[in-house]
C-alpha cells in the first residue's frame, strides 16, 4: 500500500497565497469565494489555505485563538513536563529500591 503524501509549501508560498486573499477579499462575497478562486492558482487545496489564512489571522491578532509562538512554548512546555515526570518516575523507583537494599543489609547484621 503506497501512503499519500501531502505537498509542503515554503513560507513564502504560504505567506503569498494569504497576503492574495487579503489583497482580493473586497472582490468577492465572503472569505471562502475568495480562497476557493486563489487556491487553485496557487496550487493548493482550498481547505489549506483557509487554514493558513485563520492561522494568520490568529497571529495577527484579528481572530481569537492560540498563536503558533504561544503553541509552540506550549509543545515545548509539555515535552519537558513529560520528561520530568519521567525522571520523577525514574527517581521514585530507585529511591524504593536502595530502600529495599538498606534494610535487607540492616536484616543480615
């Protein structure tokens, strides 16, 4: 079975195909007519540049939401909570197991 891969676009690309939208949004009767006609010239699926388009807007701060700065330090926040609480994990185990080893040595004396 072959998996399908999508294309990736540089940011140049997307940050052209969002500032098209932007530039020819007074052309159209809604946002979606808009990117339905630019999509294809930029060579994309509509679907994916209205993501890039709500994300800009996101980060521009004309749409609530979670900024890609804030969920990337996010992502980041999570990966270090998650390896401490692996270390945390590690360190309880062996803090149990030298434990367990004191008293059998003080069991044997």
């Amino acid at each position: 079975m072959s998996k399908k891969t999508t294309p990736k676009y540089s940011p140049e690309v997307r940050e052209r195909a969002v500032r098209l939208v932007q530039e020819h949004r007074g052309e159209y009767p809604s946002l979606w007519a808009t990117i339905e006609s630019i999509a294809p010239k930029i060579g994309c699926s509509t679907p994916t540049l209205h993501e890039w388009v709500k994300k800009h807007e996101v980060d521009s701060g004309l749409r609530d939401g979670i900024t890609s700065d804030e969920r990337e330090r996010l992502k980041a926040l999570e990966r270090e909570n998650k390896e401490l609480r692996r270390a945390n994990e590690i360190l309880k185990l062996a803090s149990a197991f030298f434990a367990q080893a004191e008293l059998d040595r003080r069991l044997k004396s």
